[in-house]
C-alpha cells in the first residue's frame, strides 16, 4: 500500500482489460491524449540522468504544495476527489437518515461540526475523563487505566492473528506511542533535533496552561524526560520490520517474568482477555523497561503523562485553541504545513475510523460498479499469470522452494471493491452534543468488536480499509491483497487510456506491488496458509538475500534532504516490491502485445515508453521538507523520486526503451543492477 506497516505501498494501472473496455465504452481517458499528462513532462532533462525529473519535471516545478497539505501528487489529488463525494453522502445521512445507522453518521458529524457548542462547553467533556487519572493511587490502577480505549500507555495491548495459526486470533503487546513520532526525535543530536524539543516542551506547557494545570513547565520537562528514558529502550523502525524478532508467544508465567509490573492476569481480565491463553510480545526489551519505568519513574509523573497525553490526543475535539496548539506542533512545526485544514476535511477522515463502513456501503452503491469490478478481477488474474511465469522461470530458485512459492501464489486471495459483509455499528453510541465523548465511543465499541472475535476462527471477510480509501494492501498473515473501490479510478485505473499505462499504473504499482509482498524480505518468511515458516531452501534464501542487500546499499546512498538518508533496511520491503511489481507488470505488457502485436508510436513514444512514463506519473510527488524528514527517519516508504530513479535503474528493459547508456548520471553496469525476478 501506500503508507502503511506490514502492508505495502500501491499505485495503478490495469491490464490487458484495457483495450477490449476501451473498445466497449469508446470513453476518452481521462488524460488525454492516452492516459499520461504530457504536459508535466521536462524534455530537457535526459531520461538515463534523472527519469523522475524527465516524467515530472514541469509538474514539480509549477505546481505548487497545497497551504493545508504536506505534500501534493496523485495520492493527494484523488483522496480529495474522494472527500466531497464522501461529505455528500455524510451530510445527505445528517439531513434526511434512512435508518439509525445513517443517524449517527450524521450525529456524528454535526457534534464535530459544531464548534459553537464545542467553545461554549469549554473544559467540562474534557473533566470526567481527568478526574479518573487524577483518582488513581496505586500502580496496579493506574495500568488497568491505562489499557482503556481512550487512555494512553507505553505498552499497547491487542489482537491479531497468530502467526504460527492464522486461523486464530492471539493477544499481543508491543511498544507504546510517545509524544514525538519516533525515537529519533528525542535522541538525535543538531540543531533541528534540538529546535523540536523546545517546540514539544512549549507544546505541553501550552495544553496544560490551557487546561488549568498548576506548574505546567515543571510537568512538562518531566514529561519529556520520561519520554526521552521510554525512547532510548524502545526498538528502531527497522528492527520492528522483522517477523521473527517480533514473534515471542508468551505464558502468564513468562509475561511476569518479563515485565512483572504490569501485572498480566488482572490487567488482562479487566480488558476481556482473561481466557488469552498466550500473548504474543513484539519488541520484548522495550515492554521490560517500560515496566522498569513504571517501577522507577513516581506514581505522580506517570499521572502528569498521561493527563497530557490524553489532552493532546484529544485536542481536535476541545475548544479552538487547543486545536490550534496541536496543529501549530504536530503540523506546522514537524511537517512545515502552514494551513490547518477545512474542519470537514478533517471531520470525513474522523467518520472513516469510527463509521467508515458505514459511509463505505452507501459509496459503493453510488460508485462502485460491476463492470469495474470485472475489470479488476481480470487485471488480478493476468498478474497473477505474470508472476507464475516469473516463478518458473527464476534460475536462482530451487525446485522444492519454486514448489512452495508457486503453492504460495496459488493461494493468494484477493479482495476487490468492498467486503461482502459490512460492519453492524448498533452497540455504538453516539452523542450529538459531545465529540470527545465520540471518540472514546469509537475506540471502545472497536476493541468490543474485537473481543467479540477473539474466541472464534479468524474472520477472513473482515477488511482493515474502508472502500472509499485510496490505497491497497497485503495481509501475510492470511495470504491476502485488498484493493478498495475508491483506488480503482483514474488516474491509477482508466479503463479508456492505453494498455501500456494501465500496465505500469495499475499492474505494477498497485497489483503486482501488493503481490510482490507476499516474496518481499518480510512477506517471504510467511507460507501459503500465512504461517510465520521459513519454507525457503537454505541455498535458495542466500541467494535471495543477496540480491535484497543488494537493494538495501544501494537505497543507503540516496539523500532526499541534506544530512538525512534513505534508511535501505527500513524500506527494503517496500522497494522490492516495488521493484518485482515493476518487472512482473512488464512482463504482463509484453504477454499482451504479444497476443495483440507490437503498439503504435502514440506522440513520439513506442509501447515501452508509455509503460515506464506512466510508471514513473503514477508516483508524481512533492513532500514539505518536515514531513521528508518524518518519512525518512520512520516510514518503510522511499520517497516518489526514488521509487522511480531507484528502481528503474535496475531494470534491463528500461535501458533499452531509452537507450540509457553509460555516461548517463542513472546508469549502473549490468552486474550491479538487482533483480528479484529477472
């Protein structure tokens, strides 16, 4: 998928379904003449010096970033296509609700919207739930406090599939959030790092004053420095990336032994997880000091944290100034956005999380349609083709592990449009005059629905995307990719434009990228049936990994911004997804010109042109330099540049297409480029 954890990134195009549509519909695409738009183009720019440039270059030059975004391109350009079809649907269910449902839609909505009522109530929603922190006396009640929905707390605990059984669900536990994004904030050195601290701590002393909180500079720097002790144990984004570090089931017996201050067995039957046989603890050394903390650190200034904590968490739904506050910090400070956003804006990304599907079943019904739904299937179908091929033919694989991957591909279950069956939203409460109390009501009916599962089989109609998100991704776990409905629309999936545009868009970056995570670093460690098990041939694994290390160097040298690199281990799984989605696309493009002959030269472009332009269009992007820095220091996504310049430079068929040679500033010599599958 586009941003995500152990998903993956994803863009469009379609397949060899593109031709026969175009010839039913007689459409135009939407970027004319044949789905590319020319106009961004930089034709100065030699394509083998810099390819994203020569794509993109116009566009990245004229075409300014948005006031109240962090960045602008296709991915941003869609979702607010998406976000005023969605407000219709939204504010038509607040006008005239069909059922109860579509009521607290709209309740929902018009308690948000109503920032009359939010300034004129003040302080009073915000006390109830402070006054249960300020009520707390002892350890063992300030973590049970903690662990409800709402509260936060340095060790998250859940539910997922269990990755030795993905056919149950298993209790986890893993590193909290802290106040700054990651680790790095709090132990980098330099001015910049220095400069954003200052910020934090005048960001805590602000929402406290704002709260009527006694000494707020004393509890600020208290705050930080239990944040910054929390920060120096907790693991880094890399190190989170591997499965099998982060897979340790886990007895009663060995949780205390663990990390007995948070005294597992009341802690976990005050949350409904008294029958979890076993917890799975990710990052176990991060959990054991922050039970030393809670030890170590005073009663009081847990107290102090989390009272912070819950105020910034919740500041959107509190008077203006609040709001205000955590937007001058978290946005304008950290991701140098100057604009806060239009409050509806904001508030169609709230009812996502707390009534997504809810909104997703209307927006299926108005653009959803069964004729997209087959072209998608049919796209799905020749990439999995592609990849059978690319299976069979990879010289470098084994028989018996060429036996279990394609076993793996067989088993791949796609998801297209919508689920098949929608979330019932009857046990959640919703109260027209109080949007923080909303909130809360939305974690906890969401953690009821969870615990709801627990005891049964995994639920593999379950989607953790509503329809109306422009994204996709891949599940290891259950062997599953979901596209939903609102991705499959121009620009990433045009029925009307050429074949060749469809193919990059659609089958590399989005398809066949969400497919290449099911072989990527991580995804290949998990079999057909989405069990964590190394199925690999040792002879088979070293020469895979020594291609992927490969790509990890070579993604260590870029610096997107001075002084901060690409971190290749982070975001190794997302570029050689990138990277086998591309080649296995192309692949899927050329079995169709070879059943519909050699294409014309459209505007002076052959075929294989068109297909790495659009390639490189489908990652059109610009980021603000703070929020480049976020990406660089914790995403496991390359910037748009480099998911283009980065990728194609290791892949024979784009030298060819423009006659890149050396000399050229991206070429590199045929025994340095890396192949997944060739």
């Amino acid at each position: 998928m586009r941003r995500s954890v152990l998903l993956a990134p994803m863009l469009l195009g379609v397949a060899f379904v593109a031709a026969p549509l175009l010839a039913q519909n007689g459409g135009q695409p939407r970027y004319l003449p044949w789905g590319l738009e020319l106009a961004d183009m930089d034709l100065s720019v030699k394509p083998g010096d810099d390819f994203f440039a020569y794509a993109e270059g116009t566009w990245l030059k004229n075409h300014p970033i948005p006031a109240d975004k962090s960045s602008a391109g296709y991915n941003s350009e869609l979702p607010d296509e998406i976000l005023t079809q969605v407000r219709r649907i939204i504010e038509t269910a607040a006008a005239t609700p069909a059922d109860a449902t579509q009521r607290k839609v709209g309740d929902f909505y018009a308690a948000w919207m109503d920032e009359g009522g939010i300034e004129a109530r003040g302080l009073a929603p915000l006390r109830p739930w402070l006054a249960r922190i300020d009520a707390v006396g002892t350890r063992g009640a300030l973590v049970q406090l903690m662990m409800r929905p709402g509260y936060p707390s340095p060790v998250g605990i859940g539910i997922s599939t269990d990755a030795d059984d993905p056919t149950r669900y298993m209790a986890d536990a893993g590193q909290g959030r802290l106040g700054l994004p990651t680790r790095d904030y709090y132990l980098l050195s330099g001015e910049k790092y220095v400069g954003i601290r200052t910020a934090y701590r005048d960001y805590l002393i602000r929402i406290q004053t704002l709260a009527g909180i006694a000494d707020p500079a004393a509890k600020a720097d208290r705050i930080i420095a239990l944040e910054t002790r929390l920060s120096q144990d907790q693991w880094t984004p890399e190190r989170r990336r591997d499965p099998v570090a982060t897979h340790n089931p886990m007895t009663r017996a060995q949780l205390t032994a663990l990390a007995p201050e948070f005294d597992w067995t009341p802690t976990l039957a005050a949350m409904g997880l008294g029958g979890a046989a076993k917890v799975n603890v990710a990052e176990t050394t991060a959990v054991a000091a922050a039970g030393k903390r809670l030890a170590d650190v005073p009663l009081a200034t847990w107290k102090e944290w989390m009272t912070a904590r819950f105020i910034s968490d919740h500041a959107a739904f509190l008077p203006h100034a609040f709001d205000q506050a955590k937007f001058d910090f978290y946005s304008k400070t950290l991701r140098d956005v100057p604009e806060q956003r239009a409050r509806w804006k904001r508030g169609m990304g709230l009812i996502d999380g707390a009534l997504g599907e809810a909104v997703g079943q209307i927006y299926v019904g108005q653009y959803w349609t069964p004729a997209t739904s087959r072209a998608a299937d049919e796209l799905v179908a020749d990439m999995r083709a592609a990849y059978r091929e690319k299976i069979e033919g990879a010289t470098w694989m084994d028989a018996p592990t060429r036996r279990a991957a394609l076993a793996k591909l067989a088993s791949f279950d796609p998801r297209v449009g919508h689920p098949a069956r929608w979330i019932d939203y009857g046990g959640l409460t919703v109260n027209r005059a109080d949007p923080l109390a909303n909130d809360v009501a939305s974690d906890a009916f969401q953690w009821k629905l969870q615990l709801a599962r627990f005891p049964k089989p995994v639920d593999r109609g379950l989607w953790y995307m509503t329809p109306q998100t422009v994204n996709a991704y891949y599940d290891p776990t259950l062997n599953q990719i979901t596209l939903p409905a609102a991705i499959l629309q121009p620009p990433f999936f045009d029925a009307s434009a050429d074949p060749a545009v469809n193919y990059a868009e659609t089958g590399a970056t989005t398809i066949g990228h969400e497919m290449g995570h099911g072989f990527d670093d991580q995804g290949r460690q998990f079999d057909d049936k989405g069990r964590l098990r190394d199925w690999w041939t040792p002879a088979t694994a070293k020469l895979y990994t020594v291609q992927a290390d490969r790509l990890a160097t070579q993604f260590d040298t870029y610096e997107p911004m001075p002084g901060v690199r690409i971190k290749g281990r982070l975001t190794l799984g997302e570029n050689l997804a990138d990277l086998g989605g591309l080649e296995t696309a192309y692949a899927a493009y050329r079995r169709y010109v070879a059943r519909h002959g050699e294409p014309a030269v459209l505007n002076g472009f052959t075929g294989d042109q068109r297909f790495f332009l659009a390639y490189a269009q489908a990652w059109q992007g610009k980021t603000r330099e703070g929020a480049l820095r976020a990406q660089l220091l914790s995403d496991p996504h390359s910037p748009e540049k480099y998911r283009v310049n980065g990728i194609v430079r290791n892949f024979d068929p784009w030298y060819r297409a423009f006659n890149v040679q050396p000399g050229n500033a991206m070429y590199l010599p045929s025994a340095e480029r890396v192949r997944v599958w060739g």
